[in-house]
C-alpha cells in the first residue's frame, strides 16, 4: 500500500486530503507543521504532499531537507494560485510536481497515481544487466535504477532518472517538450514546460562539467532538448 505524508496546516484542507486520499486505499500520515512533518518522515513513506505556506518551517525547506534524506520519495507541492515563483522554487528544491489551489478531489487522486506510476512505487519485474543503456560516459542501469558517469554513481530523484533514461533511449534526437511531458510525466498531466526545463536544470548541475554550457543535454532553439550521445 502507497503511504502518503500530507502536511497542511488548514485542518479543513488537510481533513478533505485525508478523507479523499483513505477513500481510495491510501495510507496516510498528516502533518500541520513542517517541523512535525520531518519528525514523522522517514523511509516507509512513499509519498507526500507539502503545503508551501507554513507556520515556522516553510514547505520548502522541509521538501529541501526531505530531498536531501530520502532521494526516492515523491514530492508535490501544494501551492496558491497565481503564484508562479512558488512552483519554480519548489521544482528546483527537488519536488516532483505541483498542484494549485483549489483543486478538486479528481484532480488529486490523478496527480499522486501518476506520480505513484513514475516513481515505480507499484512493483514491476526486475530487469536484466543485458537492459542496461551506454552513451558516452553514462550507463543506465535499469535494474537498479541508477545512473553511472565514468563508473561512479550519479545521485539522482525518480524523475530525474526517467528523465535521463528517456534521453539516453533517444540519443542525438532532438525532442520536443511535449514529447518528454507525454513520455516522462504522462499523457493525462496537467502541467506547463516549466516542470521539463527545471528538472533538466536540476540533472545538468548534477551531471555536466560545466552546467553553464552544457554538453550532454543541448537545448533546441525553440523546440526542446537533444542528448548528445554523451560528450566527447
């Protein structure tokens, strides 16, 4: 069973998550503080959904601080509408995706399974070392879900490595932003190219030698992205 930590400090609000989230066979763990959610955190939670405007410990620094503790744990922010600013920090702090408020229960539920879908929390058959993807200096090991630079490991969130999976599968093709929101996030999401141009944002601190002028994943004019098929 998928356990989810919701961490709202609105009871109301927080009570409408819970009640919509058990209906459907959640197991849930609530919060009403950052600082009571980090205390409750810990490695048999798949999930969570963080309120960005807290009392005390902002819900950004509890996702940067749960980020940094659990890498495979799935993060949506929940945050006002029309405040923009808020779901770019929250992605470049490491969460997953974001939902606006208000939302309705449909709009939830279709969020967290999606997200639950993408960070393989459902269990699939392991996959072979023959699977493993080459390009350049990476290798991708899909059983293990882990990504190799030159030999060493290349700490990396569920999203970030299918994100780089997706690249590595399509090396030297240049892809268009919708593509990767389809392949990477799914058909269904709701959702603008802010989340893609963050994530590779993200993926190019961690991977490039210079992430200033990147090497491995080339922005397209006007398009999208192109793996280079690994450098040089």
């Amino acid at each position: 069973m998928t356990k989810i930590l919701v961490l709202e400090d609105e009871a109301s609000i927080r009570s409408f998550i819970l009640v919509n989230l058990k209906k459907n066979g959640f197991d849930v763990v609530e919060a009403g503080s950052g600082e009571e959610a980090l205390e409750k955190l810990d490695s048999s939670i798949n999930l969570a959904l963080m309120d960005v405007m807290l009392p005390g410990i902002s819900g950004f620094e509890v996702c940067k601080r749960a980020r940094e503790q659990y890498p495979s744990l799935g993060i949506i922010m929940l945050t006002a509408k029309g405040q923009e600013e808020n779901k770019i920090e929250g992605l470049e702090l490491g969460a997953d995706d974001y939902i606006v408020k208000p939302f309705s229960p449909k709009e939830l539920l279709a969020r967290i399974n999606a997200l639950v879908r993408r960070l393989n929390i459902v269990e699939k058959p392991a996959e072979t070392d023959g699977n493993q993807i080459v390009s350049g200096k990476f290798v991708i090991l899909p059983d293990e879900r882990k990504l190799l630079k030159d030999g060493q490991e290349i700490e990396l969130t569920p999203i970030e490595f299918t994100l780089v999976k997706y690249f590595m599968e399509n090396a030297n093709k240049a892809v268009h932003r919708d593509e990767i929101l389809n392949n990477v996030w799914g058909y269904n999401y709701v959702g603008d190219f802010k989340i893609v141009d963050v994530n590779i944002r993200r993926i190019r601190q961690k991977i490039e030698d210079d992430p200033s002028n990147p090497k491995y994943i080339e922005k397209v004019w006007g398009y999208g992205y192109r793996w280079s098929g690994g450098g040089e």
